[in-house]
C-alpha cells in the first residue's frame, strides 16, 4: 500500500509540474506584448496605455482594448464604435505599427516606454 501511495503522489507532482507551464495570465496570455506605455513616433505627443486586464488609456481618455480575428480593436467613450488596426511589431517588440483598417494607408508608429 505505501508503495501505491508514492508512485501516486509522484505521479500528481509529475503532472502538477508539467500543466505548471499552460496558464495564460496577462489578456490571454498571448497578448502581452501589447502591455505598458507606448509613446507615438514622432514628437511623442501622446501616450497610450495597455493594460493586461484590457483596459488601458488612449491619449487620456479610458479605453478598452482586445485582439479579434488577429486585429487589435480599441474602443473609447469618444468613439462612436471599435476602432479596427492591423498591428506589426518591430525592433524586438519596441516599435508597434498601427495600421487603420478603415482607411487604407493610415498608420501609427508607437515606441514602448
């Protein structure tokens, strides 16, 4: 019986220790990238802020934030409906290109804090 007892508790520790790896804790997870202070490129007018609970602030105004169908949608109280980008990450996920769907060639470049 103690024999059973151990090579049960070392197989929970082995399973406990191998799903250890499988949570995802900041917005899914897999969106963490996203997460803290951008400034926009050039003049650094503006800063925004992404939260992990998908919050954040867009140039001072509360907004909340996800990623849907691999676009990042952002909605704040002075926009009427989501504001859709296609996202590009560079220079080792410093730089973030904002790219608005809705109107072809209009884009934001954002430098993380």
């Amino acid at each position: 019986m103690k024999k059973q007892l151990i090579i049960i508790g070392i197989t929970v520790l082995l399973i406990t220790v191998g799903l250890s790896g499988c949570t995802n804790s900041d917005n899914g997870g897999e969106n963490s990238e996203f997460i803290g202070t951008w400034k926009d490129y050039p003049g650094y007018s503006n800063s925004f802020t992404f939260l992990s609970d998908g919050t954040g602030l867009w140039a001072g105004d509360e907004m909340l934030w996800e990623i849907k169908d691999d676009k990042l949608e952002i909605n704040t109280e002075a926009s009427e409906t989501n504001m859709t980008y296609i996202y590009t990450f560079s220079d080792n996920y410093q730089i973030l290109t904002l790219t608005f769907v809705k109107v072809a060639n209009v884009s934001l470049t954002l430098v993380k804090q």
